[in-house]
C-alpha cells in the first residue's frame, strides 16, 4: 500500500465519521459522479461525499488537504470540459444536496441561494415575484457550477454572464476556511475583489457554498422573432449592426441550417431550414416595437427573408425551449457519438471573418456532423462536431481542428472559450492566449490558496513544468 | 547608514542608470507627490521616478523589488484615501507621462489607454465618435488610477463602475512581470480573472500600465430634471421607487439643503436651497420622454415640488458641472479646513434608513459643516465633514462619527466604501466587513504575488499581527 492510498485510507475513515451514509464508496455512485456531458473519458473518484451545509464542506475539505487526498466539487455534472471528471482521483464532493433557496430580497432585486440549487428551481420559485435570473446554459446547471465555470448562455447579450450576475459568495478554501467574498452592496471599493477571482475558477480555489445573485425586473414587454438568411454571414452581419446601433437586444441567437434541421426532427418544430436567427426584445410596450422594427430593416438590408416576429408567449416558449435543446437535438442526429464543442468567442468586429475562416475549416476538413450555433451578439459562436468515441482518427482530426479555430480567435484578440471554461481540454490555449507570465500569476495564486494542491488538480491550469 | 538606507541608495544609483533625469530627489518634486485630496498628512516619498513606458515600469520595479524599497503608483493624486501617500517612504511611480489613447476600436466599443490618460482626456478625444466612457469621478483623475481604486461616479446606476468597464489591462508585478490579464473579447471562461483582481486592488499588487476599458454608445437622446424636497426622506424614496420601478435612469444624484448652497455659492448657480434630487435619463426621444414622465410622477407622490426638465444641452451642462464641483464647493465653505469624506453604500431597501440614522447622528454630535450627497441608485452616499487641520478634538469626533456610519451601513448589508477605496483610512472597516477569513485571504494573495511587500506597503490591508 503506497503513501497516496494510505492518506485516502485515513481521509475515507474520517469522512466515515463525518458523513456516516452520506460517504459513499460504492461503484454505482461513483460512475454517477465520474464525467460530465463532454468528450472527456470518465474517470471515477475514490468516494463521493453528500453534503448538506458548509460545516460539513468546510469539515471535509480540512480532512482532504490534512491527508492530501484530491477533491472534485460536483453539481449536476452537466460541464462541458470535463470539470468534474476524477482524473485524480480523491473525493468527489456533491453539493447537490444543498438546495435551499435561502431568500430573495426583491426590494433590492437580489437573492442568496445555496450551490445546488439549480436555474430551473430558481425560476420556478421566482415564478410571480416579477423578478428573473437571465443565466440559461442549455443544461439544467446548478448554480454553484455556473458561478464556478463563468456560465453565460442565450441573455448575456443584455444581462451579462456570471460575473456580472454574482454579487457576492460564501467559499470554502482547501483548508476549510469558510471566507464570505463580499456583501450585497451593489457596488464597493473595499479590497480584493474575492468574489471575482472565485467566480470561473473552476473548483481549483475552493468549494462555493453560497451565492449572492442579482436578479433582473421582468420587462413590461417582450417579444421574440426569426429570420432567415441564404448564408451565415447575412445573418452574422446583421447581429454585429444590431449591436452597434446601440439596441438593447435581449438574445441575438445564430443556428445554421444543420442545426435548425437536427432542432425539428429533436424538437418537433417546422423552422424554415435555412440559417436563421432567433431574436428576442425586451423594453416597454412602445420600445419592444420600436427594436422589432428596427432589426426588422437591419435583417432585410442583410438579405434576411420570412423576419416574424411574435408576442404571444406560447410561441416564445416553443421557440427557446427549441434553441435550449440545441446541443440534445444535434447529438440525436448520430446517437452513437458523442459531443465535442468548441466555444470561442471574439470582438464583434471580427466575428464574420473568425466564422466564415472557421466554417471553411469545418467543410474542408471534416466529413463527420457539425453544427454552428452562436450567442453571437456578444461574438461567442460554438462548432458542435460528433465524434464516433471508439475513432482515434475523428477525434485527432476534431481537436486538431477545434484548435484551429481557438488560435484563430486569440489571434483576433478573442478567447478560446466563452462560457464553458478550460476544464481539461482548453489548457494549452489558455497558457497561449493569456502568454506564460499570467500563467505564472495564475500558479502563484493558485499555490497559495491551496498549497497542498488538492482543490480539482489538473482542471484549469497547465501542469506545471517542474525543473 | 542602516540598512534600508543603503537598500535605497543602490536602488537610486540603478534607477538614476535607468531614467537620469526622470528620476528626481528634489523635495519640491517629492513634496507635489506627498499627498492626495484627503484628509490624511501627507508623507514625501524618498524619489520620484516619471516613468515613460511599460518597459521602464518594468524594469524600475524590478530594480525596487532586488533592494526591498517600497513602491508607491501615482497618477493625479486626486484619491480621497491616501492611496498615494508615501507612509513608508521609498520610490513614487510617477504614471502621468504614459497618457496615449493608443486606440479607439468604434465598432466593438472598446479603447486602449495608457494609465495616465485622465477621464476629461479620454473625453474629449471621443468627442464626435458617437461613444463615451461613463465612470466620472469629482476629480480628472487618470484612469490607471480610477482602475486601481474601483472608482465610479454619476453615472454608475446605470454604466456600472470601473468594475464593470475595465475589459483587460496589462500591468507589471512587483518583480518586473509584465502580465496581460486578458482581450477585448466581451465575455471569456479562460483562467482566473486577474483584470478584476487588478480593479481596485489600490497598487499594492502591481502597477496598471496599459488599460482596455468598454465604452458606450451616446443616447440619442438625453434629458435632465431637477426636483426639490422638504426633507432628505422624500429624495431617497423617490429614487428608491423609480430603481424598483426598472426605470433604466443614467443618473440620479442626492444633495442636501447645504450642499446646495455652496453650490450656488461656488458655481454662481440659483438652485432652491432644499434638499435636490438632479437626474438624467439616456435613450431614445420616446423612451426619454416616459421616463421623465414616470419619474415626475414618483417624485409628486413622495412630495417633490418644481420638477423641472429640460433636453438643453447648456443647462444640463450648466448643473452636472455644478454637481461635480460639489466637494470642492463644499471645501470653500471654510477654506482652512480639510475635507474628510465618508463613503459607505448599502442595498437600496436599506438606504432611507441608513441616511435618517446618519443624519441624526451627524445633527446631534457635530457642529462643523457638514454635507450630504450621493449616487443614491447605487445606494451610495457620501457625508463631507469639514475639518480644522489644527483641532484633533474636531478630527477625533469626525472619525468616530464616520466610524459610526461606516459600522451602520455594514450592519445593513453594504460597505464601509462604495467607490473611494480603503487606502489608509478604513483598513479597520475592511476587516470588520469581511472578517478575519477574508483578510487573511486577501494577505495571501498579496504575499503571494508581492513577496517582499514593496508594492504600496501600509495600503488596503491592516497590518498584519506576527506572532
């Protein structure tokens, strides 16, 4: 029995203690808590930890870091970059079961939630209340993993991502410290801002416990609408002068025709199959008009064609519970495969050239399934490519592919990843989109919060080149 | 001569190597670097380097840090904490001669400023380009400076702070490392997030040499009002509401019956000398219109008399320039005195009665002027006391006073400073606000990155107590 197995063997003793039931080492949990929806092989922690408040995060962390057993802070498991993936091992951690809405403070249009509730209950919750939180990955993420891999989804265009919608956390360190990052003012000056360098950092710094969510007023009005374009760049164009017209557009959401085909057989919908863009406005009864018609001309002046556009909210929900389902709809279209992403994103100004340099790529090199879809009001577009998981050479051509388009975005001043994080697959990008000397910050930073290196090693951060 | 002496002495020699005659021991040159516009004495610095570029930051902090003399970042000395004071002695990095715009991307609404480029610069270089940068402190401040102390100003309800508007710097650390902390892309998941570890970290992390900050689009339209109230309650509920409301204000500012009048005194301006709300909105000619329309409404229900608006450029001029000049019209109210400003922000639904409480508690212990302002849609309020320099009983009762008010408005949620900064004055506040989990992060990040503490020492973070 080596020394990493005898420090497991005493940590499982004292979460045993812990955790009683809730410490589970069994094979069936453990595959349940060993991938994520990526491409990524599953691997297994050593045992999963069910936990129910922050003493019990914060207890289980000191016996971690005191045994130097690996942690992986688990939520849903619905990353796209592997995450949650064990790739050492150690404890899983699962937060999943706390839940708690713990208060919404609608005078000051905020709320303070546990890590493991997820953005379906907390809409649901806030069904009535007139108020909405506008972060929607495609999955049913829990919040704590949003904050933790800076999820952003179909709304940042106007409401921003996770690091504009968190005000504040609630973190547990490697070695158990339980540190409240800030409070719910709506703006300070009063030190480090603690709350930013926790949010997208992946479960490398810590565990989250509780967040502080700014919520949004529902707008007095709302209305979506579709348009259809001969090619992508019309419909591309025609987001970039939305944007730059200064319109406060809600969703500005690009799918091309594949996608729009693999949405109607998944969803059962009858969208013209070409590319199209699905728009959303949100304003008073008398702006929502006023931005429909302007993007209407802005569409027709890019050749745009069929522009609809609905207030009636039957239609709307079909419409972004279609588009929500995208990457499901686009997996279904070879069942067998499985999903790889790539998530780029770039100034608006170049986003036409990185997309159409990019689906060149994709049509010259690539005979497997692909789909483009895009949030690309702020510039961030995905390529969804399925991959036959048993084809070393479809996935070599994939990731060398994928990292094209990556170096491409970076050398437009862009980043390799939007909302999905670096995870496993991103980490040679980061280290050459941020350049070596904010890597070397990044791994100060990272060793002296954890300095025992057991909060998710190998997630984020390129391993270190020892000398 | 012991040792710190000679430490300093070869760091002078290296860096008179470096700079020649940009490097300056004159005490008139190091008194002009002595202070700020607080109420903190100032501290001469033992040199003044004016540095020219990134390259010789570089290298004069690299110089700084092998001789362990201390580092103090200056851009107009304009801080209201003593960010800029040298308490420790050592070099002053004078930043005010790297004031290029190096460029102004139009399409994606972003530019790229060297540090010591000052917000009326940057302003009037965008006249004309259709876009503004929005975060407007009192003072012309640099922006390396504003990034450093998380400013904001007017127009935060709506634009955001400095927080919101810094897309990515480049900065040097405290051993020459010049470190880009990301791109222009508008949202990212790649790797911690050191812009906003930057932001408001006061210079004790390193030193901001280049900055890509966010613009906007000028509204096509804008409209200002001006409303009068009996009493400071009636102002506060009117903004309260029209936040509630979702009324997407640009500005809504509080001023006191007091700081009115020495407004009028100083800015020869004939505003009723009540208690005033001054208020802009930003959008189309429809929708600022509705505005203006909904907000005379709230403010009629809440007892604002004379709401008078107006679309004139001249006017609207004439009262932003006046509410700019505020401190220093408050300043000329007793000339010998020293302005001392409290500057706490707390969640909107506790905001009337954190101002009623303060203002009782300012009437009922202070009898030297005294006046009340604030960015009242953030939650943000400012008491200035005006202080006799010679009177350490006036000094002692201002500081209790405002160490009630800062204890308050933490009570309540919100911060002990919503946009000056902790500098030297409020190390206390931070700890009681944050805790002792969150300090001692804080500090190990700041050991982490600036090992020998050179970088501002006695700024930001209390003092540790060694053991």
């Amino acid at each position: 029995m080596n020394s990493s197995l005898q420090n497991l063997s005493k940590a499982l003793e004292d979460l045993d203690d812990l955790l009683g039931s809730r410490l589970s080492t069994k094979k069936i949990i453990r595959d349940h808590h060993s991938g994520d929806e990526s491409w990524h092989t599953p691997q297994r922690p050593d045992a999963v930890c069910f936990v129910n408040n922050e003493e019990e995060v914060s207890r289980a962390l000191a016996i971690c870091n005191e045994h130097c057993v690996p942690v992986v802070p688990y939520g849903t498991g619905t990353g796209l970059e592997g995450g949650t993936i064990a790739c050492n091992g150690g404890i899983c951690i699962d937060t999943s079961g706390m839940d708690t809405i713990v208060k919404v403070n609608t005078e000051d249009m905020d709320c303070v939630v546990q890590p493991g509730v997820t953005r379906k209950q907390l809409d649901a919750y806030l069904h009535n209340s007139g108020l909405f939180f506008p972060i929607d990955p495609g999955a049913d993420a829990s919040l704590g993993g949003m904050a933790a891999t800076r999820a952003s989804g179909t709304n940042a265009v106007r409401y921003g991502t996770m690091r504009e919608n968190v005000i504040s956390m609630r973190v547990v360190t490697a070695d158990g410290s339980i540190v409240s990052t800030g409070n719910r003012a709506r703006k300070s000056a009063a030190g480090y801002d603690l709350t930013h360098l926790y949010v997208g950092s992946e479960g490398t710094l810590g565990i989250i416990v509780e967040l502080t969510l700014r919520l949004h007023g529902l707008p007095e009005a709302v209305s979506s609408a579709r348009v259809y374009f001969e090619d992508v760049d019309g419909a591309v164009n025609t987001a970039i002068q939305t944007i730059q017209c200064g319109i406060p557009i809600a969703r500005v959401e690009l799918l091309d025709a594949e996608q729009v085909r693999a949405i109607n057989r998944y969803s059962k919908t009858r969208f013209p199959e070409k590319v199209a863009l699905f728009l959303e406005f949100h304003g008073s009864n008398a702006s929502v008009k006023e931005q429909a018609e302007t993007v209407g001309e802005i569409c027709a002046e890019f050749g745009g064609s069929d522009f609809e556009w609905t207030v009636y909210e039957e239609e709307r929900r079909e419409m972004w519970d279609a588009r929500h389902s995208a990457a499901y709809a686009a997996m279904a279209v070879r069942p067998t495969a499985k999903a790889y992403a790539t998530d780029v994103c770039v100034p608006i100004s170049k986003l036409a050239e990185c997309i159409r340099e990019s689906r060149e790529d994709v049509e010259n090199n690539l005979t497997i399934p692909s789909f483009c879809l895009g949030h690309i009001g702020d510039g961030n577009f995905h390529y969804v490519f399925l991959v036959d998981p048993d084809s070393e050479l479809e996935l070599a051509q994939v990731q060398q592919l994928s990292g094209r388009i990556a170096q491409r975005a970076i050398d437009f001043g862009g980043t390799c990843t939007g909302e999905h994080g670096i995870g496993l697959g991103k980490q040679k990008y980061l280290e050459i989109e941020f350049g070596a000397e904010a890597i070397a910050l990044m791994r100060l930073i990272k060793q002296a919060i954890d300095p025992r290196n057991i909060m998710n090693p190998g997630k984020l951060l390129p391993l270190e080149q020892r000398h």
